[in-house]
C-alpha cells in the first residue's frame, strides 16, 4: 500500500463527500488494497484507483455502461466527476457508499438475489462497444503471479497442469466459443462484489466492472460452481443460487435439467485461478497455504488426474 496514494484518495473521497452534502463524515478508511485496485471510503464517497495499467478507453467504457440508466436496477453507478481522473499514475473513479455482504452472517448472504442479478445483467441487450470481459485473462495473470512468487516448487504442478489442460479460450487466449462470447458479463462474480444501495437497507447491486464486457455468462457462475464442486459450498446454497439463475431466464444454463456441460470449464478455470492466487498470497505471507487453499491444489489435482480422453471431452 503506498501511504501518498491511500491519503490522496482519502482527500478526493472526503471533498467529494462534503460537496455532496456530508459535512460530519468520520476519517477515511482503507476498505480494500491489492494489486488489482485500492479503495477508500469517506462517507457517502468511496474512491478508487484502478489497477497500473489499466487501460483507460476499456474503463471508461465499462463506467458508462455502469452509468447507463438500463442498468439502474443491476449495476451501481459511478458519481459524477470534477477532481482530476488519475492519481499517483493509477485511474481514479467515485462511487456511492453501498452496504456490503456481511461476512459474519452466511445464513443472510444473498445468494438469490446474484443469480437474479446475473441473469439480468446476461438478459441485457448490448447496446454499446465494449471490450472483451477479462475473467480469463484475470486467471492466467493468476498464473503467471504463481509461478513468480514459487519457481520450480513441485507443490504447484498440479495447479499447471490443470492449466495447461483447459481449452485457449478459458486462458484468456482465443475467443470465446461461437455463440458464447456476446453476452454482457460482470466478469469477477463473487459474494464480495453485491452492496446495499442506498446503504443499508437499499436493492442489491453488483459493483466493480473492472472486467465487465463481452463474453461467456457461464463465466459468472463458475466461482460459486467451483466451490460447490470443491466441497467449500453446500449443495443447498448453490442450487438456492442456481434456481435463482434460472428462475430469471439467464442465457449460461439450460432452463432445467444437467448445468455442468456449461459450466465445467470456466469452473476448472476458477479453480485454477483460487488456487494459484492461494499459493502467491502464501508466499508473500512467508506461510504454508490454509486448509482452504488446499481444497483447491487439491480440487486441481483431481482434475489434473483425468484420464486424456475425458480431459479432451471436458476442454474441446
């Protein structure tokens, strides 16, 4: 975390917020700092600076399409903007305060109201140029992260092997598969990207379209099919998230019947994914990884362990 960049965003969120009408808002506070984006909450005003490198055309992009007034009931808006659009050389965007999934309650977590919100957003006709969604593109940069902070460590050739047997496209190096590449997709669909808004009692809302853009639908339903694949999500929720899914006329699935012809791949993807984002974190953390970053070498493992015929069925 770099000490000018958290400050600079704790003033843009802070000027941002009294110029809204928030002249009591309590210090700024750091909600989240990673290689992939920084975010500072005053107030009513959360700021962002998007990850080095981002290409601006591609956000701007994805910020219009979060503005766009179809996406109202789906997607969180970004606020209006005055202030400079870059800090500290990282795009910089402000957003309203939305209230979180709370992580100490599981039984609240709003499974339906995702596959609700997913099976909208796949529904929703594009009606404007986007780039590519970059969820494959997010696991091989995984990958690539992996084999930096491990080289040559045997405990990571399972997760490479696993890789190496998904199909180009699921390693963000072909097009998606014919008919499956044109749907709106958010992308980067877990528990962590749903808010409140208006906070806290406000409709849910998906944030961070960082990688929204044209793709797979199943794509978006692959982390939680991942979990429930690796034991880490019990049956009942997924198919509570599922028939949500469904029950909304989303386009990744079949209406009824087996889902997992759809959603295997991209669910080996992120699994691939979890696990090399697991070894890295280790290795910077100077620790061994937990038992639930186990659970996905393991889950890569197993799919390492197909016979080459059944390998060939699930990535062709």
């Amino acid at each position: 975390m770099t000490a000018a960049l958290v400050r600079d965003l704790g003033d843009l969120a802070h000027r941002a917020a009294h110029a809204s009408g928030g002249c009591c808002c309590p210090p700024p506070v750091v909600l989240a700092d990673r290689e992939d984006g920084t975010v500072v909450r005053s107030g009513p005003v959360v700021a962002k600076a998007h990850a080095a490198g981002t290409d601006t055309a591609d956000l701007a992009a994805r910020l219009g399409l979060a503005a766009g007034a179809e996406h109202a009931a789906t997607l969180l808006a970004p606020l209006p903007r005055t202030d400079p659009a870059e800090l500290h050389g990282r795009p910089v965007t402000l957003w309203p305060h939305g209230e979180p999934v709370d992580p100490g309650d599981p039984d609240a977590a709003p499974w339906e109201e995702a596959g609700a919100l997913l099976a909208r957003l796949h529904r929703t006709e594009v009606r404007r140029p986007l780039p590519a969604m970059r969820g494959p593109v997010k696991a091989a940069l995984a990958v690539a992260r992996m084999r930096t902070a491990r080289p040559g460590d045997p405990a990571v050739e399972p997760v490479l092997t696993a890789w190496h047997g998904l199909p180009g496209w699921a390693r963000g190096e072909a097009p998606s598969p014919a008919g499956r590449g044109a749907y709106l997709c958010h992308g980067d669909l877990h528990l962590g990207q749903l808010v409140r808004h208006p906070a806290p009692h406000g409709s849910w809302l998906l944030i961070d379209v960082d990688d929204a853009g044209l793709g797979d639908p199943a794509w978006d339903l692959a982390r939680p099919a991942a979990w429930y694949a690796a034991g880490l999500l019990p049956p009942e929720v997924w198919l509570r998230f599922l028939d949500a899914y469904r029950a909304g006329g989303g386009p990744a699935v079949p209406g009824d019947g087996d889902p997992w012809p759809a959603l295997d791949v991209p669910a080996r993807a992120l699994t691939v994914q979890t696990a090399a984002l697991a070894w890295a974190k280790s290795a910077a953390e100077g620790r061994a990884p937990d038992e639930v970053e186990r659970v996905m070498t393991d889950a890569c493992a197993r799919i390492a362990s197909l016979p080459p015929e059944l390998a060939a069925e699930h990535t062709s």
